[in-house]
C-alpha cells in the first residue's frame, strides 16, 4: 500500500509539473501596457483650395469631410468599449491581422488620411534633410532615381490603394504600395516599417479633376510635398 501511495503521488508531481505556465507562457499573459489614447479626427491644416491648382478645392473638401471623417466614425463605432478604444494605432496595426475587417479598413483609412494631410501644404515646404537626402541617395541612387520609383508604385498599384516611402526596421529605406487602407504598420503588409511620406491614390483622390489620369496627380504631387514633416517623421523613427 505504501508503495502504491507513493507511486500515485510521484504522478501527481509529474502531471503538475508538465503542465506548470513556462516563463515564456506567464509572459505571454501579462497584460500589455501602453499609455491610453484619445482618438480624434483633426483638423485639416489648410484651406480645401490651399493644394489649388495640383488638388482641387472640391476634391478636398469631399475627401477630408465625407471620406475621412467616415472612416473615423466607424472605427471609433468599431472599437466602443473594447480593449481597442484607447490603444495607440501602432498598436493595433501590430497585430491587425487578428482583427475584423471593419477594424482593419477603417483604422487604416482614419490613420493613412491623417498622415496624407499633413504630408502636404500649400506650394510645397522645404526639401529633405541632409541625412534624410543621404538615405535616398545610399538606397536609390539619386533623388530622381527615388521619385521616380515611388511614382511608379503609385501609378502602378491596381486598384484602391496608398503609396509609400518607408524607413524599414533595419535603418533602411524602402518604396512600397499597399492595396485598400492597409498601411506598413500593419502586421500584413509586405514592406514593413514607419511611413515617412504617403500618396493616396484611390480615385475619390483625384477623379473629380484628373478624372482617369492617374499618372498626371502623382507626378504633380511632388509640388506639395511638405519636406518639413517628411524629415521630422524620419529623425523621429531613427531615435
């Protein structure tokens, strides 16, 4: 009998410790912490005719007020309540894929918008920074050579979609097209990393003007790219 007792409560040892959390598992548990964030839909930093003649005062003001504003309102009806409602966008794009669409879209068309906005001003700002030009110089060539490729990923991408100028993980620069609001923040996109310039070209964006000419708004698009913030968000992601 003593024999049997201890045989049973050497299984019972076995099984508990089989089935102990492994750090690895406690850790996984542990609640992720961030700073709680408010969500709000900004103001556009510029009269709807400021981008006239490259972007029209219609076009503007039906992007901003009716197609961005939406994608606000339903994110923010999306993550009422939810673990989301507070959580910074980096992320929730982090771990997008694991989210509905209605979450994903609008997340995406919300944030992608409001980096649009401020990627742009009237007449143009600034050119890129010394490092920044240093950069494209090192992945592209020359500051031709890097237009060229990012007009060719906005004029090429089918359909709805963004492009993008993306500082990479590793330091390095990329260009890259995402389809409907996807952005590299998202943990589905194919280049991954922080957007430092982007170019909307669903139609919404330029139809009203350029009707098919797709090509004609990308290339006037480098007449109002606001450098200023471009080196502001490049300086920001490196440190």
């Amino acid at each position: 009998m003593k024999q049997i007792i201890i045989s049973s409560y050497a299984l019972l040892l076995a099984f508990a410790a089989c089935n102990k959390p492994t750090s690895q598992q406690t850790k996984s548990a542990e609640p992720e912490k961030y700073t709680p964030v408010e969500h709000v839909f900004k103001a556009l930093p510029y009269a709807y005719d400021a981008l006239e003649p490259y972007i029209d005062a219609q076009t503007m003001e039906l992007h901003y007020s009716k197609h961005h504003r939406g994608y606000y309102n339903k994110f923010m009806d999306a993550v009422k309540g939810t673990e989301l409602e507070h959580k910074p966008m980096e992320l929730i794009f982090k771990t997008i894929s694991t989210q509905n669409s209605a979450i994903r879209n609008n997340s995406g068309g919300y944030y992608n918008h409001t980096l649009f906005w401020s990627n742009m001003t009237p007449n143009g700002s600034g050119m890129p920074s010394a490092n920044l030009t240093e950069a494209i110089n090192k992945t592209f060539g020359s500051m031709d050579n890097f237009k060229e490729a990012f007009a060719n990923k906005a004029k090429t991408q089918f359909g709805s979609g963004w492009a993008w100028l993306v500082l990479q993980n590793d330091g390095s620069l990329a260009v890259s097209s995402t389809q409907n609001q996807d952005n590299p923040l998202m943990d589905v996109a194919e280049v991954k990393g922080t957007p430092l310039l982007t170019l909307d070209v669903w139609e919404h964006a330029y139809y009203l003007k350029y009707q098919n000419k797709r090509a004609e708004y990308v290339d006037n698009f480098w007449n109002i790219v606001n450098w200023d913030e471009v080196n502001r968000r490049y300086e920001a992601a490196k440190n």
